[in-house]
C-alpha cells in the first residue's frame, strides 16, 4: 500500500481471529460482508471470500499453537487491499508461485493447492517477512468498471487563457475520455480507459490530477500521477487538448505537478509514458525499454526521471554480474552510490524461491519481483519463462531492489535467461531497482 | 524487540509527515562525490564569518564554562537588544535559531481547528512546524514573485491566528514596502498575529524597506523575527530572536524553552549586534558578487531573480537535482529549488568571488552552454 497516499478516505477495517478452523465461519463472515461494504460487486466479494476461505483454512495448518490471525481489510477507492498478518512455524510460499504445480498424490501439496487457489481469485498477491518475524500476505484485488470509449467528446474550443487546478469528478471523467480521444495512438495505462476508475483512484488519494481549463470551463490538458510504492510518483501526460502553441499548456502541467509533489515524502518523480507534449528539460532520461506488440513490432519507450531533492548518496547491493553495468550507469547519473557485491558462500538457504508477477495486459507485459530466494532459482525462472511463452507474453521484465541482498542472487539464473539490465530507477524500492529485460521474445 | 504500538501512538498528521533530512557534512559529501573541497553556496551563510569581536569571543571561550548552564532568558542580549531598539528587554524572546521562535509562536495561538497564512513559494519553515503540530497551513501563491496581500487576506476565516510574511521573501528576494506593510497591517486590523520574518534584514539597504521592529508599538499583533545566522555569520551558533508587543511576548513565552540557547552564542551575539562595520563589508561582498552573476548569468543566457538578501534564483534548461549532482562532482554545492515549488531553478548564495568563479565556470559547463 502506497506511503505517500495524499487522501485520507480509506475505509478500514479489521478482524483478529484465533488460528483455528473453528473460526473459518466468522473469517468467511467477515471478509464476505466487509467486501461488500466496501464497493465490490457480489461477484467481485465472492472471489475475495474464497480467497480468504483458502488461506484461513491453509494457515491454521502452519501457524503455532495459540496464535492469531489478523485479516485487515482496506477501500482504496478502485480497489480493496486485504493484508493478513501472521506468525508461522513453517510456511512453504512455494505455492505462491503461478507456476507452481501441484501433485494430487501428495497430501502436503494438496494442502498448498487452497494457496493457489486463492492467489488466482485476486489481482496481485505479495508475500513479505517482516522485521517483528511476521508473514504479511497482501491480496488486492480490483473493482470492475464499465469501458467508455466510444461515447462522444466534447469539444476543447480555443483556450485564451487558462488556469492549472484540481479537477471535480465529472471533470476527470472527461479528461480520461479527452485522452483517450486524442492520444489513442499513444501508450499510456489502461486504468485511464475507465473514467470512473480514475475518479475512484483519486478519490482514494493514491492518485492526483490537475487540469488546464478556462473560464468558460473547457479542458484544454491534463496530468495525472500516482503516489506509488516507496518514495516514488509516477505522472503520465501532459496531455494537451489544445495546441494553441502561444498557451504553454504543457510546460505550465509540469511545472505544476513536480510543484505538487515537491513537498511530500516523495523522492523522486518517473514518466514511462512520455507523450509528444513531454519537455525532457524537467527531467533525466533513465533509459529506454523495447516493447513488442502481438505482431512482433518493437518500440522504444524512454524512462523519464527527475530527482526532487538533493541526492543524499546511499549504498546499495549489486551482484557482480550487473557491477559494471551499474558503474557505468551511476556514473552517467551523476548518481554517489557505494555498491557492496553479494556474493553465495554456501550458507544454507530456503528450498524455494518464490516470485510474483504483475501482468499488465495493455502492453502485453508481465514483471517479475521476488519474494524469496532459494535453491530452486534458476529452475523456477525456467518455469515462470515457459508460462509465459505459453500464455504468449511478449515483454518480459524483472525487477532487482538493490536495497535488499537478496534479490542479488537472482541475477546468475537473470543473465543465463537473456535477461540484460536495462534501466535504473533511483530509489525505487527500498534502494534503487534495476529493472531488467528479457532480450527478444521467449523462444 | 520490536515496539508493536508504535504505529497506533501515532497521530495523522505526523503520519503524513516526512522528517527533513539534511545535507551530510561536507567531509561525508567530498567522499560521496569524489571531490576535495566544497564552496558552500546554498544556505546563505555570510562567507566572512561573524564579526571580529564576535570571532575573539568565540576563540576565547573558556572551556570551564561549558560546565555552567547558560542564562536561560538570554538576559544581557536582549537587554542590549532593547538598548538598540528602544524596546523593553521583555518584548524579545531569544532561540536556538529563528526556526525555534517560529514554533513558540505558533504554539502558543493555535488549537486544533485553526489555520496559519504564508505564501507557496517561500521559507518552508512556516509551513512545515505548521503541519507537523497539526494545523492547517493555507498557502497564497506568489504574483510576481512578491508574496500576494489581496490573496492572503482573501483566505483569513474565523480560524485563521497567524499570517507569516517573509520580508524580503526569500528565494525571491521581493519585499513589501512600509507602505504596502502598513495598508496589510491596517486592513487585519489587530484581528490576528502577523508574523514578518526579517532573516534577511541587515542586507537591505532600500529607503522604501520597513523596519518590522518600529512598528511594533503601531501595530502590537505584529511579531518580528530576526537572526544571528545570515548577516552576522553565527548560523553553527544557532541563535535568533522574535520581538513584539510585551503582552504578546508575554503569551509567546508561555511556549518557550529557556536554556535551549548556550552561552558561547550569547555572548558571540551580544558583541556581533554592536559591530555596524561587518554589515557594510558584508554588503559591499554581495553588492560585488551580485553584479558579478547578473552579468554572468545574462551572458550565459539564463534568466534569473535577483533582489535583495545575499542569494540569487537562476532557472535553469535542466533539472536542478540533476544540476545539484553535476556540480557537486566539482564540489560546489548550491540549493536545489523544487522544495520551494520552483522546479528547474537554483538558488545561489552570493558570496566570495572565488567561489562565484568556480560556480559561473562549473555551471556553463553543466548547461553546456558557451558566454
């Protein structure tokens, strides 16, 4: 869940059960009626609920004797997040995996089929260790909205003058139908596709926007940006309605969203879906990822990034077969990093490593981040890779947090895979990410 | 051990807010960055150091003091305070720098509920002590770089207690006149704290600038805040002062925290006030290196703000953190302006021409552009 969320209207609430199956019921209860409440349809809160059925079920097996069970559910305006926090003995998130397959001949594996199941009711699916030696298992899953494509725009008219604001609900909505009608050839998150998830996502203040508009009320351009993890926003846009050149319609969009964000925790600013109107003078270009579209057709998309305070320096873990790479890169960036190799010396280690997955289905994309490493690296890439070519895939990315050590160990089965290092983004995670790409379409 | 209740102690308002980091020391930024010196040009520090009375008490000081609390009311500073201004010495209130007497103030008049006015581009400070005590802060934008009266006042409800005016505003450098000051003044009509912050007093020299402290005894809602850190070079002494109304000192000293500041700044204040000499060498240094960057500047082609105090903001075709991190390979380190809602710009702290050389030569470097 976003840190830097500038809203306050999220809708929580919680329940904290023992770890036993005779509390399955009002687990079930609660997530079903606390789904609902929250604005998902019945279908949507039926999934939820299964999900919750399953892991219940699946925890009370593992967790320790008197131990609890804590489901949190929060709104967040276009989505729901449900974290469930709790302690376990042993807990094989193996299963975790969307390759992972399961055998009906072993009864240990078929416990683990109930995680599986529940990771497919949802949208995304996190898993993480935290400090106070807890599981935090984090399900979002998404509301549905109705596409809106082909209703009408209305004209932009001539702009005089304008001012830059925040817009009112039917505002945003027509600025997603504005960007939708002038830029349908360009690329940007199919989220704007739907204007009323766009309200919703800035109603839940994980996401902002401001709008140029006149007296008389005509929108002539728009930016949008997102409060995302750790200390980044991202901004999409400007997009410009009106091309009165005269206007500045574009800079002023800028100027007035870096001005926005400039005074929260917010660390740094990404644009990955620059549009013509985009001035590279406010920001740095990070570098340039190649997506293919279904007829194999490649594109070049930069990575904008502006740093919005003074670099502090920080140190980060780097695996040795990215250092160079990283050397370079920090170097071109002006960027003071002390890098400090990992390295395997035979420490034992987990059996399993695990990896999630988002899949963004616009640009037939999925990206891989870990969950945990384990002997099985190299053999899991491998599935995960097959999946993908099956499921037809085309742009395959990893993310490697160089804040965690970790997430080094990966890069070995990374570069054997064709994977290359392919941008920087500058405290992106907990240190800076490096975001990798699989060169060339999966054979 | 983990603290499990911590995040419930906390309140909202902390919640959103991120603590201020500051700049490593220059020993940890010269090893960041691969350089061997540093030219600090981004807090506006007075590069000639205190005055030489100052300086000889600083050097001076006996060890065997340190062991013996300070006057915890800063007594004989803010009796030769009074001695200068005609005040009493009760209607000064002496911190640990001005930005302990900004959160005095606002401790003392605001309550759940109630707002403070400034402007968006401006000392952050204001705002930031604000927000993190859990008020409101309304933020007027600038028009023409010059704090916005009509705006300030349009914004003023019910629960409005303190209206912050940088005079001159710094980065802008813009100020009101005692005209303008006056008709503000009249027209709140003692119904709030007006508060003019005066960091950057001693380096006007403009006839039409007001003098905050002459108008305490018109106007008894107005506090005045001045520092030791700018003109009088003791900002690692860490000491400022608010003047006002005695019955509005009174209430402000309520809030106030007595020994917060130590004897060496005491004492190194009491003889820098006295020192009229250091102000004119100070103002001769910027009037020198202010002509020398303006017509720099203009040769590079990079438009730039520049009025009073001892900086100067210069906008930039670029990032300016990306400019800060290009510079600083070459150790000169200057003030990114995005925190100040000024993207792309930079402030510069007018200051040896040394260092102003090296800046002008690193910086068309950095742009790449040609005078």
């Amino acid at each position: 869940m976003s840190q830097l969320s500038k809203g306050n209207l999220e809708n929580r609430s919680s329940i904290t059960l023992p770890s036993s199956k005779a509390f399955l019921s009002p687990a079930i209860s609660f997530a079903e009626k606390t789904a609902i409440a929250l604005g998902l349809d019945n279908r949507e809160a039926m999934a939820v609920t299964l999900a919750i059925e399953e892991i219940f079920t699946y925890l009370c097996g593992i967790t320790f004797e008197n131990q609890v069970i804590e489901i949190i559910f929060s709104g967040r305006g276009h989505y729901i997040a449900i974290e469930i926090v709790f302690s376990a003995e042993k807990l094989n998130i193996r299963a975790f995996n969307i390759t992972s397959a399961i055998s009906p001949d072993d009864e240990t594996e078929m416990e683990e089929m109930g995680l599986l199941i529940a990771s497919r009711f949802v949208d995304r699916l996190r898993v993480n260790y935290s400090e106070d030696k807890k599981y935090r298992m984090l399900l979002i899953k998404e509301k549905a909205y109705p596409d809106s494509a082909e209703e009408p725009v209305p004209s932009v008219g001539n702009l005089d003058n304008f001012e830059i604001r925040t817009p009112n609900p039917e505002e945003l909505k027509l600025l997603s139908r504005h960007i939708q009608y002038h830029y349908r050839d360009a690329f940007f998150p199919s989220a704007l596709h739907y204007p009323g998830k766009l309200v919703d996502m800035v109603n839940g203040g994980e996401y902002a926007a401001m709008i140029a508009s006149d007296s008389k009320g005509h929108i002539g351009g728009g930016i949008i940006w997102h409060y995302s993890e750790g200390k980044t926003v991202e901004c999409w846009g400007p997009y410009v309605f009106d091309h009165n050149p005269g206007l500045g319609l574009a800079g002023r969009l800028l100027e007035d969203c870096i001005a926005a964000v400039a005074k929260t925790p917010a660390i740094s600013l990404l644009n990955r879906y620059p549009v013509e109107e985009f001035s590279g003078d406010y920001f740095e270009l990070l570098g340039t990822l190649e997506i293919a579209d279904s007829s194999g057709n490649t594109r070049e998309i930069p990575s904008w990034y502006r740093q919005l305070n003074e670099d502090l320096g920080a140190s980060i873990w780097a695996p040795s077969e990215i250092e160079h790479y990283l050397r370079l890169e920090y170097d071109r960036l002006f960027l003071p990093r002390e890098i400090r190799l990992v390295r395997y010396d035979g420490e034992s280690d987990n059996l399993f490593s695990v990896l999630s997955v988002d899949f963004d289905r616009s640009s037939d994309s999925a990206t891989m981040h870990p969950v945990q490493a384990g002997r099985d690296i190299a053999e899991n890439l491998r599935n995960h890779l097959q999946l993908f070519m099956k499921e037809s895939v085309n742009n395959l990315f990893f993310e490697m947090d160089l804040g965690i050590y970790w997430h080094s160990y990966f890069a070995p089965a990374l570069v054997s895979e064709g994977f290359i290092p392919r941008l920087i983004l500058p405290y992106g995670g907990k240190g800076d990410i490096v975001v990798f790409q699989r060169g060339g379409i999966p054979e | 051990m983990t603290f499990s209740a911590l995040e419930r102690l906390i309140p909202d308002y902390i919640r959103r807010f991120e603590a201020y980091i500051p700049s490593k020391p220059d020993d940890e930024l010269k090893k960041l960055y691969g350089c061997n010196r540093i030219f600090r040009l981004n807090n506006n520090e007075n590069p000639l150091g205190p005055p030489i009375e100052a300086q000889r008490i600083i050097s001076g000081f006996p060890p065997v003091k340190a062991s013996i609390y300070p006057s915890g009311d800063v007594y004989y500073l803010r009796q030769k305070l009074a001695d200068l201004t005609g005040l009493h010495p009760d209607q000064f209130l002496v911190g640990n720098g001005a930005n302990e007497v900004i959160a005095f103030v606002i401790k003392a008049f605001c309550r759940e509920g109630d707002n403070i006015i400034t402007a968006d581009k401006t000392f952050a400070v204001y705002e930031w002590v604000a927000e993190f005590s859990g008020f409101e802060a309304r933020l007027a934008p600038l028009i023409n770089f010059e704090f916005d009266d009509e705006k300030m006042l349009s914004m003023v409800d019910e629960r409005t207690k303190i209206l912050f005016i940088c005079n001159p505003n710094n980065p802008t450098g813009t100020y009101w006149s005692l005209d303008k000051l006056s008709r503000f003044m009249d027209r709140i009509n003692g119904s709030r704290i007006v508060v003019i912050d005066e960091a950057y007093f001693e380096f006007v020299e403009k006839e039409d600038f007001p003098d905050g402290i002459k108008l305490i005894k018109r106007y008894p809602n107005l506090v005045v805040f001045r520092t030791m850190s700018k003109m009088y070079g003791l900002a690692g002494l860490r000491i400022g002062y608010l003047a006002g109304d005695r019955e509005v000192v009174d209430v402000i000293r309520r809030t106030c925290v007595v020994y917060s500041v130590n004897t060496v700044a005491q004492e190194a204040a009491c003889a820098a006030i006295m020192d009229t000499g250091h102000i004119e060498k100070t103002r001769e240094m910027v009037k020198r290196g202010r002509d020398f960057l303006e017509k720099e500047l203009s040769l590079l082609k990079l438009p730039f703000v520049s009025n009073e105090g001892n900086y100067i903001m210069v906008k930039l075709p670029m990032s300016d953190s990306l400019a800060y991190r290009k510079l600083m390979k070459h150790g000169i380190m200057v003030r990114t302006m995005t925190g100040f809602r000024f993207p792309n710009y930079i402030r510069v702290t007018v200051s040896h021409m040394e260092y102003l050389e090296a800046f002008i030569e690193r910086l068309s470097t950095v742009i790449n552009r040609e005078k």
